[in-house]
C-alpha cells in the first residue's frame, strides 16, 4: 500500500487549492457581464470616478438577489516611454532587431505605453438583499438606472462569492476601451 508522506500531501492540497481558485476565476470572469456600460470613459488628464451596481443571485437561498453598489476610481493614466531604446533587452534576436529600434527611434515612432490605476473603495460599497424573480430584479434596476441617467453608472451581474472579480473585469475592459481616446489627446497636446 502507497502511503503519502505529510510533505506530498501538503502540496497535493496546495495544488487542489490553487486549481480550484483557478476555476472559479475562470467561471466568474465567463459569468460576469456588463449590462449598462458608462457613457464616459477613462479621462485622460484627471482622475475618473465610475459608479456601479452589481447584481448576483444567492447560490444557496432561491428567489434572493444581492444588489451592490458603490465607486471604482481611475487615476489619470501616466505616459511610459523607454527612456532609451538601448535598454531594450532583444535576447535572441540578430542585428536586425536593434537597427530596427534605432530606426524607430529615429523616426520618432518609439513605443509609448499608458498606466491605469484603479483605486477600488470598500467602505463605499453598499449591498442589499431583494426578494424576487432575478430577471425581475435585474430589469427593475436597468430601469432604474436609465432613468437616473448618470453617465458614469454602470450595471453589472457577476456571480455572489466572486463579484469582485466581475468589478476587476469592468475595469480591464474600461482601461482597453479608453487607450485609443487616451492616446489621441495625449498626441493632441503634443505629450506623445
């Protein structure tokens, strides 16, 4: 009969732990959906503050959904240039690749590359728990929400334990939605 020491069983779990967080990321980012996206995106030389209303039905109580709402904030994105092209490391690469840099470089088409920060606010974060139909619930607060016309406001459903990671989801989706406006401003005023 095999016997497993404590060492191998110990990283047997860690491994099982660490499929298991794999999985539920993966299943929260394919179950979260943006339902009303904000009119606005990510400004380009101030810091952004969106609204959000999350909406996840209870995995153990039927006809209960969780309503969360609260405020994710983007900094104002900051401008990344190589400050050198030499300090590129090309590890593999011939000749080539460096003349390449050094003709970008020389053209003035250098890399240029935007930083986000999001800033996520816990304390501002209010949920509440409403009985009813989820599909119910969820067109009672699109209705809502289109009513109030906020343009930072944003509807989101995402799963109950892992919500937050809908919310991270939002935000990698709003930084790509607003890198090419970002950047025609920044070329607009001569920063790029």
């Amino acid at each position: 009969m095999a016997h497993l020491d404590e060492a191998a069983f110990f990283d047997t779990r860690l491994f099982i732990s660490s499929m298991a967080k794999q999985v539920d990321i993966q299943y929260a980012m394919e179950h979260s959906h943006v339902l009303r996206e904000p009119d606005h995106r990510i400004d380009t030389f101030g810091s952004t503050r969106f609204h959000f209303v999350i909406l996840s039905e209870m995995m153990d109580e039927v006809g209960k959904v969780i309503v969360r709402n609260g405020t994710v904030e983007a900094f104002k994105p900051k401008i990344i240039k190589p400050a050198h092209f030499s300090s590129v490391e090309l590890e593999g690469f011939d000749d080539k690749a460096r003349d390449l840099l050094d003709w970008l470089k020389e053209q003035k088409l250098e890399p240029v590359y935007f930083q986000y920060g999001f800033n996520f606010k816990r304390t501002e974060v209010n949920s509440e728990i409403i009985t009813g139909n989820y599909e119910t619930v969820k067109a009672e607060i699109l209705d809502k929400v289109h009513a109030e016309d906020d343009p930072m406001m944003a509807v989101m459903e995402s799963i109950e334990d892992t919500w937050e990671i809908g919310l991270l989801k939002f935000s990698i989706d709003m930084i790509q939605k607003s890198q090419e406006i970002n950047q025609f401003d920044f070329k607009r005023r001569g920063l790029i």
